[in-house]
C-alpha cells in the first residue's frame, strides 16, 4: 500500500514538474519568434500575455477532458470510453453550429461558448432520460443512447454543414474551425469562467475518486459494498458532461485526450482512482500544451495555426497503433 | 438486540424481473451463528432470492429485515453493508487492482466521505485476508491470480465489511475438492468465531449436508423445506425435487447425511 | 456566336482558379445565414419541388430563347455584376439578380433567382436569359452554372482578383451590353478618382505609410492574403496590408502574426455587437498593438465598399485613404 502511495507521491511532482516545463517552453515558442528579451518586455499585454492564454486554456481544457475521460471509462466500466462518447459533443457542436448560423456570434462574444455549453447540457440530459428504465440507468443503456442521440444530431448538424456551404464561407469555417479544435481564447472573464468550473468540477472528483474505484468492481457489487449506485451514476455522469461541456464551448471539440491519457496513465500508474485522476488531468494538461505548441509552430511558414484536434489526432492515432502492436506482442510471447 | 430477533429475515417476500415474479411468498429467517444452506434445481430462484435478501432487488411484495429493520425502507445502503455482506458467484475484473486494493474496498461503507483509509481500516483488512488465507497474495493484481483465488479474495473484501450476516453465492462451484472443502471449513470456523449468520447457495447437496445446521429447499421460486440438515435431506423429498431418484444413507466418516446416486451408467433413458 | 451574345467559349481572360468564395460571401453570412437557418425545413420542400420540376422539364424538352428585340435579357450571379451593370446604365436589361444583389436600391425590385454563391438554376431558366454573368473564384465550377451551360445558355464568369479585372469587367459588361461608350466613361471616372487618392499619399514613403490589418472574420481569424483584391485596395489607399505576403486570397492568420506585425490601423469588416473597436483592446494580447493603443480600429466602414468588387470599390478607396491619412482621433 504504501508503495503505491509512493508512487502517487512521485507521479504527482514528475508530472507538475513536467507541466511547468513545457507550459514555460510553450510561452516562448510560437508562430512567430519572438526574442525572450522582447517578449518579456512586451508583458502580458502583449504576445506573451497572448500565449500566456493559450496555455491556461489549454491547461485547463487538457485536465478537463482527462479528468471526463478518466471518469467515463470508470462509469462505464470501459477503458475504451471516452468523454464524447455518450453524446454530449454532438450535443455542443449542434449548439455551435446554431450559434454561428444564426449570426448571434456578431451580437454577444460569448454566444458561441453559451450555445456550445446549452447544447451539449441539453443532450446530456436527453441521453440520461432516454437511458432510464424505471428506477435505474443501466450503464449499456446509456451507451446506447449517447450513440444514437449523437448519431441523429450528428446528421443534423452534417445537414446545417451543407446547407451553410455554399452561401457562407466565413460561417463555414467558424464551425469548421470549432469541430476541429481552438485555444483561440480572446475573453480572459471567459477563460477564468471555464478555469473555475474545472479546477471544482476536478477537485470534486478527486474527493469521490474512491467510489469510482467501487464502481469498477460493478453495480450490484458496488452496492453490496453500500454505495447508492444510481445517485453516484448522477452524479459522475453530471460531473463528468459539465467538464467535457464546459471544456468543448471553450474550445470546440478536441478530440483524443480524453481516451489516451486516462489509459495511458492507467496503463502505468494502475487503476486506483485516487491516483489515476489527479495524474491524468496533469498528464492531459502537458499533452494539450505540447499539442498546442505544435499546432502554432507548424505551419508558421505561413502565418497561420493548425487546428489543435487535427494534432491531437496525429498524436493520439499512432499511439494507439503502438498499444495495440504491444499488446500483441504480449498475448502472443 | 434480543436474542430471538433473527439477524435476517425474509417475509412473504415475492420478487422477480419485468414483472414477472420468480420467487413467490418465500419466508426464510436466519439467526446469529447459523449456517444454512439453499438448494435447489437450476433456474429455481436462489440467487433472485439472494438478491431481494441481500438489499439489491426490492420485493413487490413482502419485506426483508436485517436485525428486525426493514431493509429497503429503513436502512440505508452504507447501513446494510456494514451489517451484510456478499460474496457473488464470479465477479468479472477488468481492472487490474491488487487482492490488497479489492478487500481494503470492503472498508466503504465504514469510510467518513471524503474516503480515506486510516490505519484501522488496514488492520481490518490485513485480518480479513488472513482470515481469508490470501494475505501472501497481497501485492498481486487480481487479474492475476486463479479463480479460487480470486474467490478467496472476494471472500477476504465481503469479511473487511465486518459483517453480521454473510451470504454467499455458489461459494465453492470454481473449486477443486481439496479447496471445496477448505472453502467450507474456513467459512464454519469463522461463523462459530464471530457469530456470523451464514446464508449460502450450495449446488453440492453433500457439501451443504456437511456444513450446515440447516438446509432450504426451493423449487420454482417456492421455499419447499427448511429444517435441520437430516430432516430435509430425504430421499423422497428430494426425488421429488430434482426429478431424480437418490438414497440417503449416513456418511460413515463424518455422521453426516449423504447423497447417492440411485440411478447409474446402466440404467437408460 | 449566337444571336450576337459570345458564348462561353470566347470569353475572355476572365476565367477564375482558386475554389473559394469572394469575402463579400463571407461577410454576407451573418445576414443571409439567418434565413437560411429558419428555412431549413423549407429548403428540404423546395428540394423535393425542384426535383420534380427538373423532372418535368427534361419531359417537356428544351424551350427556345425568344429574341427580345433590342433588349437583352441578363440574369446576375454576383452583386458586383449587378452593380457594375446598372452603373453602366443597361439596369433595365435584368431580369433576375441573387438575393444578395440589393445595391442599387432598384436591384431590390427585381426577380430573385438564387443565392449568392447558390444560384437557383431553374429559377435562372424560368427567366429565359440571353445571358447569364458572374464573378469570383468558384463560380465556375458550381452544378447550376455546368447545368446552364449544358442547356446553351450563354454564361460568361470574369475573373475579380485585383483592379485590373474591375476594369475588364466594366469592359466586357460594356461589349455584351453594348454599353461601350458607358463603359468607357466609367472606367476613365474611376481611373482618375484613384489617380486623385494616389496623389495624397504618393511623397510618403513607403516606409511611413500605415500598416493596416483588415480583418474578414473573428473566429477563426481571418485576413486578406497575396491574392486578394483587397490587398490591392489598401495599397491604392495608401496603406500595407500586414498580411500582404500570406498566400492565397482569404488565409486564416494566427493573432500571434497580427500581433507581432503591429499594424497601426485596423479594419473591422465583419461588424456587430462582437467585434467593435473597443472589444478589439479586450482581446488578450492586443492591448500592446500600435493600432489599439492610438484608437485606430475602423468598424464602421461599410464593408461592401471594400469586399465588393463593383464600381464602389473606388468609394472603398477613398474612405479608407481618408481615414489612413485623416487627423489620429484623439
């Protein structure tokens, strides 16, 4: 016991560690260079203070989605789930689409993240009714009817995709742009607004880490063991749709995160939630950084970024190639 | 606590799936100390009956009570489980904790909220693994370790409960004989110990004929027999039940009622 | 040639490449997408109606072009056209125009016949043009415009890159609509209005001239690169587009290069509650840039004067060198 404790302990610090290297490392790369005597002097007026955002955001959103992946894949029980799979991303992105369609983007700053945010808590909300049979919301039922409520309103927003095409070219790419991912933040009350909502919603499921270790063993063991199976569901599955929520109206959807780093990390540190979450939102807040850098720093050459999830996929596919060769390699020695 | 209030009690107790009910009327009670085994035909209803009893399926009709209070309508989940504990027949794991992890998980519901184990709670846990005789396993992860291993940890996490009353589902069906009855011998001393209630499905009619004070029969979702082990295990009774022609005769090792085949390899049909 | 219109075959050098839609398209979509966005359930009707018309009349066979007499039947694409086509007095020959196509106030009354960007074949068809013009990259290529072609209509789509096309444009307008002489005058009157800009800023050194950064969209940023016409503009305002150099016509630009390239002016052509001047210092990052901290944000320009390669493009000239050279606002 105490070795695993040890372990915590030593994942933590690395971990920050890591974190405070890159995020620094971050600040002084970018798609333009910036001499760090300039960029010091400039402040945080300047571009410093420009990708100074950007890495908070991305801090933010990487524990964020980590943080929603880890509890998912607890949830429901599969290591394979991940923080969109029960809808709410279709859910946001709908809400995006509708916000940028309807030209409420040139009315309000913060129209599309509010938009993006009712949507996906709409969607969250459909899926847990559709998913409910009598007293108890079965967790396949709530795979089920995330990937179908997702499925019918991906159509929908496919079809607004289309029709907007031809006529709107900026349109377009607002929502284009927004599925693909952007730590673009412009509003700092926004970004302390998203900050806020994931450092609780993260300390919260740390404080309820330990059940999340019970849920695993199943539902009726789980409550063998005493605990109330429905409202702990509730409540994870609230805790876990407002940190993808709020993480995707921020930021569009980016996508990855939250299926490789909790497993990764499992992978490494084991299943013990204590550890598992605390370490996974770091663990996701260094990926999102070192993805964003990427992003800025890639086609620099002319000016412009690449949509972070168009990085995180990159990253995040031949990764899972490598797992899974490695885990056939194990079966098979 | 009186020592005539059962530790549990099933009363009238009619439950089932989808509307359909699968046990009818079953009252059972189970004292301090006693160790009772349920038997029955496949698909005759013992684990729905362990479900309803052991707080996970509420009976349409007729009420379960653990030390004299409702179960469902009285007691809290946290408060049924430091009283009550289960041990299921085959938990599926895909996570690999250690035996360690899994019985200190037993420890919930005495945990405050914000679920820390204190050194009490490891103290516990170590006993009940040793209880359990899996204390050298600690550190192994439990996908890790065989099936009776397994068991004998999931016996060790239900025993980290403290529990009053244990039930158990199909206890010894992964094990070989030599650990059946290990299996069986740790569970009797740990009832006499501690005055455990001990309600346990048994598919072995002998295994159970060996261990308990009492046998319940059930067939079709009716309780058909409950008494003392000799008394129920008679050869018509359970010819009858399992639609099998058996004899009973005395276990000239243990004193014990056995049950015999009466119909063998010659015999057709 | 038929009937004396030129074919397409002849058209001049005026055929586009690049598949993207002009910037007055982008900036329309705040205005127009809203509709659209209401008749959703609509347009799946209308699609079922058009299917079924198309399918009528490939039943009932080709209808042959009347010959109006002198006057010509011309369906516009693009609101450009429109204007440059009333601007050289032939207004009376429209017959249909896009939904966008609402200057000069008399466009208004004409028949619809699709979207800008979506052109509404079979309400082009129902109009019986002599002959159908757009403008823009992309044009070319769209299924109503192959459609158009594929029944012998006479479409003719100019090219609107940079001035020298305007000028083509008005040229070719004048030849088809035998404006030639209108066409003439317009092109000497917009020649030496640039001409009168360009001599108020032609002793500052190239140096000295403001650094303008024009600003198509928000989120995600855009600006106007190499190939666009608005680059051209602000350089006959007497102004550098910051992101002169970026290739082709409407690149997405990263705040970082805005911000490091520290334009002192700025051009809003995307306007509204969103993206005004004062919300332009907000953006983190930008306190610092020289055209924040001097006030210079221009949102009040009207955008078709600049995204809308029409006559008034040279309006957009003026204005904007006006502003670039006017008093810094206090």
């Amino acid at each position: 016991m105490t070795s695993r404790r040890w372990m915590r302990t030593r994942a933590l610090v690395a971990l920050s560690a890591l974190l405070a290297l890159v995020a620094t490392g971050a600040l002084f790369v970018g798609t333009v260079w910036v001499p760090p005597g300039e960029l010091l002097a400039g402040g945080l007026g300047g571009t410093l203070g420009l990708r100074a955002s950007r890495v908070a955001i991305g801090i933010v959103v990487g524990a964020a989605l980590s943080a929603a992946g880890v509890i998912f894949q607890a949830v429901l029980r599969n290591p394979l789930a991940e923080p969109y799979v029960l809808g709410v991303s279709s859910g946001a992105g709908l809400g995006a689409a509708v916000t940028i369609l309807s030209g409420a983007v040139a009315l309000w700053v913060w129209a599309l993240p509010a938009g993006a945010f009712v949507g996906g808590l709409l969607t969250m909300v459909l899926v847990y009714r559709l998913a409910r049979v009598g007293a108890r919301v079965p967790v396949h039922s709530l795979l089920l009817a995330g990937v179908a409520v997702g499925a019918v309103i991906g159509s929908v927003l496919m079809f607004l995709v289309s029709t907007a095409s031809v006529e709107g070219g900026g349109s377009l790419r607002s929502i284009v742009w927004w599925l693909l991912g952007s730590l673009q933040i412009t509003d700092l009350t926004l970004l302390a607004v998203v900050g806020g909502a994931v450092l609780v919603g993260v300390v919260l499921a740390f404080v309820l880490a330990r059940d999340l270790n019970v849920m695993v063993l199943g539902e009726e063991p789980a409550a063998h063991l005493g605990l109330s199976v429905e409202r702990t569901k509730l409540v994870f599955f609230a805790l876990g749709s407002l940190l993808t929520g709020v993480s995707v109206a921020a930021c569009g959807l980016i996508g990855f995160v939250g299926l490789i780093v909790p497993h990764t990390m499992r992978m490494i540190l084991g299943p013990d939630h204590r550890t598992l979450l605390p370490c996974a939102a770091l663990a996701g807040a260094v990926f999102i950084v070192v993805a964003d850098t990427i992003a800025r720093t890639a086609l620099a050459g002319v000016g412009t970024e690449l949509p972070i999830g168009v990085v995180t996929a990159l990253m995040g596919g031949p990764f899972f190639i490598a797992l899974l060769r490695r885990q056939r390699r194990v079966t098979w020695s | 606590m009186s020592r005539k209030e059962p530790a549990l009690e099933l009363a009238g107790v009619t439950c089932g799936y989808d509307g359909r009910a699968v046990v009818h009327e079953a009252a059972l009670s189970l004292a301090p100390g006693e160790f009772v085994g349920l038997a029955g035909p496949n698909g005759c209803g013992k684990t729905t009956l362990l479900r309803a009893a052991s707080g996970v399926l509420p009976p349409r009709v007729g009420a379960v009570r653990l030390f004299g209070r409702d179960l469902y309508r009285d007691l809290a989940p946290r408060d049924v489980a430091k009283a009550l504990a289960v041990v299921s027949q085959d938990l599926p794991v895909d996570f690999s904790f250690t035996i360690e992890e899994v019985v200190l998980m037993g420890r919930t519901p005495h945990l405050s909220w914000f679920g820390w184990e204190s050194r009490a709670d490891l103290e516990v846990a170590r006993k009940a693994m040793a209880d359990a005789e899996i204390a050298e396993l600690a550190d192994r992860a439990i996908t890790e370790v065989s099936g009776g291993e397994r068991q004998r940890a999931f016996l060790a996490m239900a025993l980290a409960q403290e529990p009053k009353v244990l039930l158990l589902d199909e206890p010894t069906s992964h094990l070989d004989l030599h650990h059946q009855v290990t299996a069986l011998s740790r569970l009797d001393r740990l009832r006499r110990r501690d005055g455990l209630a001990v309600l346990a499905v048994m598919h072995d009619l002998n295994l159970a004929a060996e261990f308990c004070d009492r046998i319940v029969l059930m067939r079709a979702g009716r309780l058909l027999a409950d008494g003392p082990t000799s008394q129920v295990l008679t050869e018509g009774r359970l010819a009858e039940l399992f639609s099998e022609p058996v004899r009973v005769i005395e276990n000239p090792a243990t004193g014990r009622p056995h049950v015999m085949l009466a119909r063998g390899r010659g015999a057709g049909g | 040639m038929k009937n004396g219109i030129p074919g397409p075959e002849t058209s001049g050098p005026g055929i586009f490449v690049s598949p993207s839609l002009g910037p007055e398209g982008i900036r329309l979509a705040t205005t127009h997408e809203r509709r659209r966005l209401w008749a959703a359930a609509g347009t799946v009707t209308t699609l079922l109606a058009l299917a079924a018309a198309m399918l009528a009349s490939n039943l009932l066979g080709d209808r042959p072009v009347p010959s109006s007499g002198s006057r010509l039947r011309i369906v516009s694409l693009s609101p450009n056209i429109t204007e440059i086509v009333f601007a050289l007095g032939a207004g009376q020959d429209l017959v249909g125009v896009t939904t966008a196509c609402d200057y000069p106030p008399e466009a208004r009354r004409l028949a619809r016949a699709g979207g800008f960007g979506s052109p509404d074949a079979e309400a082009i068809l129902a109009l019986k043009p002599q002959l159908v013009v757009g403008s823009g990259p992309g044009m070319d290529v769209l299924p109503a415009v192959e459609l158009l072609r594929r029944r012998e209509v006479p479409v003719c789509i100019l090219s609107e890159a940079s001035f020298g096309d305007l000028f083509l444009a008005i040229r070719r307008l004048g030849d088809l609509t035998g404006r030639v002489e209108a066409a003439a005058r317009l092109t000497a009157s917009l020649s030496e209005r640039l001409a009168a800009v360009e001599r108020r800023f032609r002793d500052v050194p190239e140096g000295k001239r403001p650094r303008v950064y024009v600003e198509i969209w928000m989120q995600p940023l855009i600006s106007v690169g190499a190939s666009s016409f608005v680059t051209e503009l602000v350089r006959r305002a007497g102004g550098i587009s910051i992101t002169a150099d970026l290739p082709g016509d409407y690149p997405q630009v990263s705040p970082e290069v805005v911000v490091a390239r520290d334009p002192s002016v700025i051009v809003l052509t995307h306007g509204g509650g969103s993206a005004t001047a004062a919300s332009v210092g907000r953006r983190v990052g930008w306190a610092r840039v020289t055209a924040v901290r001097e006030m210079r944000v221009i949102a009040d320009l009207l955008p078709d004067l600049i995204l809308r390669p029409g006559p008034r493009l040279v309006e957009g000239v003026e204005e904007l060198s006006r502003r670039l050279y006017a008093e810094v606002a206090p």
